[in-house]
C-alpha cells in the first residue's frame, strides 16, 4: 500500500464518528468530516467560495443549494458527486479525492455485480447456532457409536 493510500485509510478512520446512516440505510458525512477526508479547505463548501461548476455537477444528483448551506451533513449522493470534482475537475485537484474515487468506485461496481446476480452476504453463526450445530454432531457421534457398540473390534477402536 502506498504511503498516499494508508493516508487515506487513517483519514477515513478519523472521520468515522462524523458519518451517519439513518434506518433507510442513507448515508451522510458532516462538511467538515468531507473536508478532511478530501484534503481541501473547509471553506471551499460555503456559500461565498462554492464551485458554480461544481453545483452544476451536483443538480442531477439532487443538490439544493439552500438545503445544502443550511445543513451540516452532505447526502451520500452528493459525496459521491463532490469527491468526483475533487478528483478531476477542480481547479486545485485532490489526491486523497482521487485515490477514494478509485476506492469507492471499486466497491461500488463489486455491490453491482453482487445486486444483478442476487447475492447475499453468508451471515455469521450466532451461539446459539454453533450450539445447536454443536449438539446435532455430538448426536451424530453418538448414534455412530451406539451403532458400533456391538461390533467386533469396538474395544479398539475406543
């Protein structure tokens, strides 16, 4: 891993606690949280010093622009479109903007494959269900030995 990549990693370790996902399963990052994890000022997301070029990225993506300066979360849609920006069409291009591009953009076409072929990530087994597998084994075992119990040569086998 290059030294730009395990950067970008412990950024978006830092910036963990400024992410949220409501019950839909929709998530957003405070501006200052975005901030970090692009590596730009985080004056470049006000009012004042936003990008007309990059509002106009963010209109098909649902941008409002009051909506936008009057709450402090960005929606996951936007991320995604001002990372995008940052990464290729600013004026002061972003290196962590584009090595996250790639990142998500990597995983992104992994949870397409996965959606189009139905695939469902396997769940962990509970205790529960390691007990219950556990108990059906021994029964399996025991029903084995009971079997070979009147065998000839059980004795060594035990």
């Amino acid at each position: 891993m290059t030294n730009l990549n395990s950067q970008v990693v412990e950024t978006l370790q830092g910036v963990r606690s400024e992410i949220t996902v409501d019950k839909e399963g929709k998530g957003s990052i405070t501006k200052s949280g975005l901030c970090v994890l692009l590596n730009i000022s985080r004056s470049l997301l006000t009012r004042s010093e936003f990008s007309k070029k990059l509002a106009e990225k963010l209109t098909p993506l649902g941008f409002d622009r009051d909506r936008f300066f009057n709450e402090e979360y960005v929606p996951d849609i936007l991320v995604s479109g001002i990372i995008e920006y940052y990464a290729f069409d600013a004026n002061q291009i972003s290196e962590n903007a584009r090595t996250l591009f790639r990142a998500f953009a990597a995983v992104g076409v992994r949870a397409w494959f996965q959606e189009v072929t139905g695939y469902e990530k396997p769940k962990p087994q509970t205790e529960l269900e390691r007990a219950k597998q556990a108990y059906e084994y021994m029964g399996k075992m025991i029903a084995v030995m009971e079997y070979a119990a009147d065998k000839p040569g059980q004795e060594r086998i035990n």
